[in-house]
C-alpha cells in the first residue's frame, strides 16, 4: 500500500482520493447483487457477497489511513488540506454504510415483505446510482487540481454535482413512500422486524446522503 499511495502522489495528491473513491463506489455497486440473493434466499451467494463488501470496505479503511498519512502538509496545494481530508471522509462512509446494510440484513437474515419488496429495491438502486454519480463527480477532481479550481472544468463537475443532488432528492422521495408501505402493515409483522425493517430503510437511505455530502465537499473546493 505504501507503494501505491508513494507512486501515486508523485504524479498528484489527488489521484489516491479518487481511487478511494473508485473502491467505496465498488461497495455500494454491490448491494443490488446482495440484496437479489436475500430475496432469492440464497444465503450462500449473500454471504459470498456480503464478505466482498467487508473486503472492499477494509480496503478502503487502510487507503484512506495512508492518504491520511501521505497527504503532504507543506505542498503549495489550491486547497486547504483539510477541505480534502473531509472529502475523504465522505468518501469513506460510503463505504461504511454499504457494509453496514449488508452486514444488518445477512447477520438476522432478513427478508422484505413482499408488499413493499419492489419499492424498497428501486430505492436501493437509486441510492446505489446515487453513490455511482459522487465517483464520477470525483473523477475529473485532478483535472481541477492542475488548473487551480478554474476554468471550464468547474461548469462540468458543477452539471455533475447537480445530477447528484437530483438523484439524492430522488431517495428522498422514495425513502418516503417505503416508510409509508412499511406502516401500512408494521402491526402484522413481528415488532423486532419492525424495527429492524425501519433501521435498514433508514441506514440505505444514509447512503445516498453521504452521497449528496461528497457533492457538497467538493462544491466547497470550487469555491476556494
């Protein structure tokens, strides 16, 4: 790892952020997958799965300690070195709540009611889609480095930022409308599901917020 983060700074400081970002996407990207064996009941192909995300997410903890480590201090940098220690935070809770709904769903083994099955999937591909546009939005981030945070560029990673805050306005919504299903018929499941079901609604729902909050970081650097 020291290798890749001493290889990788001596072309940008920017560069070890976007490939954290690349990973923790890699763990939200798997979730669709995940969740398509719990409904299948398929607890081996879950657990297969589930130990992919713990990887990828272990992975992205030890890159972002050596970014942590590496980030040069005294390097003349068009932003503030702590504005992209932030973004990496971000970045990595990403990563932290994708495991966080794997691990919760496989450890109880939970299965969605049939009732709102469908509606809870689409909200978690959407919030999965959402995590896929904050890598993009990051993607072209050292570009923006080179040029000093000017220029053309900015307009581009702007249009990006706002197809994310679309897309998280969009979880919103359908966060909303899960919950409501899960009301209907909270009294006919067993109170501990209940809780359960609501927690997992809400821990997927946190995800594209971190999402949203990677958008905002980096409006933040285009406004230095």
């Amino acid at each position: 790892m020291s290798n890749f983060i001493s290889s990788i700074f001596g072309k940008s400081p920017i560069a070890p952020l976007q490939k954290h970002m690349q990973v923790a996407n890699q763990c939200a990207s798997k979730l669709p997958d995940f969740f398509a064996a719990v409904v299948a009941e398929d607890w081996e192909n879950a657990t297969t799965l589930q130990s992919e995300i713990n990887d990828l997410e272990h992975e992205a903890d030890e890159m972002k300690q050596d970014i942590r480590s590496h980030l040069p201090k005294h390097l003349l940098m068009p932003v503030p070195r702590i504005d992209l220690l932030n973004l990496l935070l971000e970045q990595d809770n990403i990563a932290n709540t994708a495991k966080d709904i794997s691990g919760l769903v496989l450890g109880r083994r939970m299965q969605i009611p049939a009732s709102f099955r469908s509606d809870y999937l689409a909200f978690l591909s959407k919030c999965s889609e959402t995590a896929q546009q904050a890598s993009r939005c990051v993607k072209d981030l050292d570009e923006l480095f080179e040029v000093g945070f000017r220029g053309p560029e900015v307009e581009l990673v702007n249009n990006q930022i706002d197809k994310l805050d679309q897309l998280e306005s969009d979880t919103d919504d359908m966060q909303s409308a899960v919950r409501s299903e899960l009301f209907k018929i909270e009294k006919e499941l067993h109170a501990v599901d209940v809780m359960f079901l609501y927690k997992l609604i809400q821990t997927t729902g946190d995800m594209a917020d971190t999402a949203e909050r990677v958008g905002r970081r980096l409006q933040m650097l285009l406004a230095k």
